[in-house]
C-alpha cells in the first residue's frame, strides 16, 4: 500500500505584491528544465521545413544587412567609412530585438491549448521566448564577424565589449517580452501594431545614421532632445558602435543606469504578468 | 501535522474539498477587481457581461470516493475539472486538493510537433511539474504503453491522431496519482487500445484516493462511479449514490427530449 500525501496542491492562498513576485521568479528557478526545452524547441523549429534549414540563422541577419547597405550607401549616397560595420553594429542586435518582441507576442498566446490541459506556471512561456531570442543575437555574430575581413584594421579588443552592452539590451527585452506576451492575450491588435512601433522607434534612433544627426535636430526642437536621451537604443546603439566600429571603450554610465533602471522593470512585468495570468485560460 | 494513512480517518482533510466555488467569465474582459464586486449580484448572465460557469458550489470528497460529474453540455463540468487541477482559479470561494494529481483532459497537450515521443513525453513531463529522474525513468514504459513501433523516434507531426492520442494517454497516467481527474478519455484509439486504457484508467483508479470523472457515458459512469453529481447552470442540483442520481437524470433527460420533440413537431405543423 503506497502512502498519500496530503499536501495541497491547489488552492494555495493568494499572496500579497512582493510575495507574488518571489514566488512567481521561484516558479521559474524551479521549472528552468520546462523553460530550456521550451527554448530549445523554439530555437529548432526555425530552421525546420524551409530548405535552406539553419542557414537561416545566419543568412537572414546578413540579407538585412545588405537592404539597408542599398538603401543607405546607393540610393541615399550617404558616405561613411567601413559603412558595413557601421550598419552592422546597429541593425543586427535590432534585429534580435524586434524578433524578440514579435514573437514573444505570441509566447502566450500560441500555448493556448496546453494551458488549458495543464497547470504550470504560466510565466515560463515568455521567459523561454526571451532566451530563444538570444539565438538570434548569437548567430548575427557570425556575419558581424565576418565584416572584419573586409575592414580588419577596425578589430580591436573592444570588440569584446559587444557581450556587456547586449546584457542591456537583454535585460531591458526582459520587461519588454514579460509584458506584450501577456498583453497580447487581451488585445489582439499589438501584434498589428508591433511591426509599425518598432519601425518608427528603430527611425528614431541611431541606427541608419551617426548619433550627430539626431543630436543635430535636438539643439533645434528641445523635446526631441529629451527623447533621444530618452530612448535606451540611443546609448545601446552607440554603445555597440563604440565596441565594433570606433574600436573603444563604450560610454558606461549611461549602460550602467540603463542596467540598473531594468531590475524595478524586470521586477513590475514580473508582477503584472502574475497578477493577469489567472486570466489567461479564460479570455484564450 | 501528523501524516496520516489514507481510509478517510477522521479528522484528516479530505483529498478534494469546494467551498461557496464560483467561477465567473467576463464576455468582456474587464479588470478583475470588477468581477469581485459583481459576486452578490443574481443571475447567471448579470447585465454586464459576465457570466457564471459554476456557483456556489459546495462539494467535498472523501479519499476511496469515485464521483461522476453529470449534467447537460454548458452546464460547468469541465470548468469544474479545470478548477480541481489548478488549471482556472475561482473567482470566489475555496479550492482545496491535496496529494498528487493526474488529468486526463484532452489528451496530447504540451506536445510539440517537431520532437519525437521520447522527448515529446520528457518535455510534458516538465510541464506537469514531475522531476526530471523521474521521468526519465518512465520513458520507456511510457513509449512501450503507447504502442508506436518505429515511430517513436520519428517527429510527433508525422503520427495519425490515434496514435498522438496514444502517447498522450501513456504520459498522462504515468502518474501514480492521489487525484484523478477524468473528462471522457475512455474512447481512445483502437479498439484494442481503448480495452488496453480502460484497464490501465481501472488500475489507476484502485490506487488513487479520489476520482472525479466527468462524462456524457452514463452507464460507465454507474458502474464506474460509487457517487455522482448533476450540475445544471453551473450549480450542483443532485448529489448522490451514483446509481440513484443517474438513472433520475436520464428520466429526466427522456423527459425533456420528449417535451423537446413535441414542441418541435408542434411549431412545424404551425408552419
């Protein structure tokens, strides 16, 4: 005869703001076996049913890179030297971040079925969304890296310091994911929106052109100023230039305070994100 | 607290117990402070929106009960499932179940096309919350269970529906549970699974200590079930020895399609 437990499984009290936080971050540390397959499984199933597979990976950031070549070198004649590492050290860590937000918009809500089935934490769908991301981050290293043959007296130790800015920028898709992932599943239309935010947001940022341009327009119209120093990617973007492209040391205050500025974001979507997923199974 | 052995001792709390339970849906979605605010209000569609699927539900099981969940489509059987695995929380009132819990709900959930049923079985397991060990151990009792042959190490997305059925019935009572949760999981498969299942769910049920099976099959509930209980409109209208409150239904069920058809038959002839 087996011996039963008696311990509740369901129906444990509700617990208070803080409380709720911890127990939701404990879930995760508890279920990070789920959350790695969660991710490995999002991670494979890209490459999978086209035919050119995992090239994917590598091909896509580079196709990206050489649209925004034409766009900007030939058809704009915008002249920058090493105008490829220029572009590169910008569009490819953005395209982990809008790729990181357009999917993780569906991390909920495309589990539909299995929340319905069974009881888990709901937060490691979105937390194995954002880790999945990284991938993409990793792979566009390949291309990235690959741009120093062309320019190679543009290598420098610095480059190194690529791995400390995308912690910010990791940290700040964090919140980001946390959030629209649960957004999402009340309203529809983010996914419609999405694409065009991000579009405007990468414009307003110093991606396509020297940070000097946008600092340019900010001494005319005080406001746009404010938001340039406003917008993290003005100091991600320019911190990843000054690693890649300018060979020196990225400005680290600002990354600093960026970094430091994502622990009560982390820490708020967290609580959002478990104050609606009750609600979760019964809106999907 | 001391750990008692099951049998229903006296004072030990029982495996399931359901106390003023209700769970509202919002048509509408709004904030969920709102649906706190509405409890007091009758009615099961309230003028807001909002909707009732179960109300003031008082239901408690004592460990070696089995209770069939009965009741017309819509009436808040598998809502009532749901809240007994952890799945939806109440909107108001008390849920409490202990020991380990097994569902059977649909079945092959948490599956993922592109893996093959070794690590399709591992990776619901994570989602049920088994340790790792543990799990590894069952595999291959579970793959064994299933009956794929060959397929086992080919991708879940190129398997028929009986046999995604399978695996998921394999994973999902590998379980040694203290609760299970059934919701009409019987007809799976071929015919010479279904009889393979149905004493695998047998064996299951003399182990565990409690059973809530909901079902639209009535006479497997009366010989599967020592209690049931007819839920309409989201509340329990009948609780009782299994038998008795089954055969009461279908009367009254007999009764109603007969009224039904009449009515039907009458409104053509209006025509």
């Amino acid at each position: 005869m087996t011996t039963h437990s008696t311990d509740l499984t369901v129906g444990r009290p509700r617990r208070g703001s803080i409380g709720s936080i911890f127990e939701t971050v404990a879930a995760l540390i508890e279920r990070r076996r789920l959350v790695w397959y969660l991710t490995i499984s999002e991670v494979r199933n890209k490459g999978t049913n086209s035919l050119l597979g995992n090239v994917w990976w590598f091909l896509d950031p580079a196709l990206q890179l050489f649209v925004y070549f034409l766009l900007v070198n030939v058809l704009f004649h915008r002249s920058q030297p090493a105008i490829l590492l220029f572009l590169g050290s910008a569009i490819l860590p953005w395209k982990w971040f809008t790729t990181a937000l357009t999917t993780g918009v569906t991390a909920v809500r495309g589990r539909e079925q299995v929340m319905r089935q069974i009881a888990f934490p709901h937060i490691v769908l979105p937390a194995a969304s954002v880790l999945a991301s990284v991938g993409n981050f990793l792979f566009a290293l390949v291309p990235l890296g690959a741009l120093y043959l062309i320019y190679p007296d543009r290598l420098t130790p610095w480059a190194l310091a690529v791995f400390p800015v995308a912690i910010v920028q990791f940290l700040w898709t964090i919140p980001a994911v946390i959030t629209l992932s649960a957004l999402a599943v009340f309203f529809r239309d983010i996914s419609n929106f999405i694409p065009h935010g991000l579009r405007i947001w990468f414009y307003l940022s110093p991606a396509l052109f020297p940070i000097e341009t946008l600092r340019a327009i900010g001494e005319r119209h005080p406001w746009f100023g404010v938001l340039v120093n406003a917008n993290p990617f003005t100091w991600i973007f320019t911190g990843y230039r000054d690693a890649l492209y300018n060979g020196r040391a990225p400005d680290w205050v600002p990354l600093g305070i960026l970094a430091l500025a994502s622990i009560p974001a982390i820490l708020l979507s967290i609580y959002f994100f478990r104050r609606v997923s009750p609600l979760f199974v019964k809106v999907l | 607290m001391a750990q008692r052995k099951s049998s229903g001792a006296k004072g030990s709390p029982p495996p399931i117990l359901l106390a003023g339970l209700g769970v509202q849906y919002d048509l509408r979605l709004s904030k969920k402070r709102k649906l706190r605010d509405t409890v007091l209000r009758d009615g099961r569609h309230s003028k807001t929106g909002k909707f009732w699927a179960l109300r003031d539900v008082d239901f408690r099981v004592e460990a070696g009960e089995s209770v069939a969940v009965i009741g017309p489509n819509g009436a808040g059987k598998s809502t009532m499932l749901q809240v007994l695995a952890g799945i939806l929380e109440p909107s108001v009132g008390k849920v409490e179940v202990r020991g380990k819990i097994a569902t059977l709900l649909q079945l092959g959930a948490g599956f993922d096309p592109e893996l093959n049923a070794r690590e399709n079985t591992l990776l619901v397991g994570e989602f049920l919350g088994v340790p790792h060990n543990e799990m590894v151990r069952r595999v291959p009792a579970i793959l064994e269970f299933a009956g794929l042959g060959e397929f086992a190490d080919a991708e879940v997305r190129t398997y028929s529906s009986g046999m995604r059925a399978r695996l998921g019935f394999s994973v999902a009572t590998s379980v040694e549970p203290d609760v299970l949760l059934l919701d009409e999981v019987l007809s799976t498969g071929d015919a010479a699974f279904i009889e393979k299942s149905r004493s695998r769910i047998l064996e299951l049920m003399k182990r565990a200590r409690a059973i809530v099976f909901v079902t639209h099959d009535l006479d497997s509930a009366a010989s599967f079930c020592t209690r049931a209980i007819e839920l309409e409109g989201g509340r329990i209208v009948a609780d009782g020895p299994a038998k008795r409150v089954i055969s009461a239904y279908k009367k009254k069920m007999a009764k109603r399609s007969a009224t039904a058809l009449r009515s039907g038959q009458a409104a053509r002839r209006g025509n």
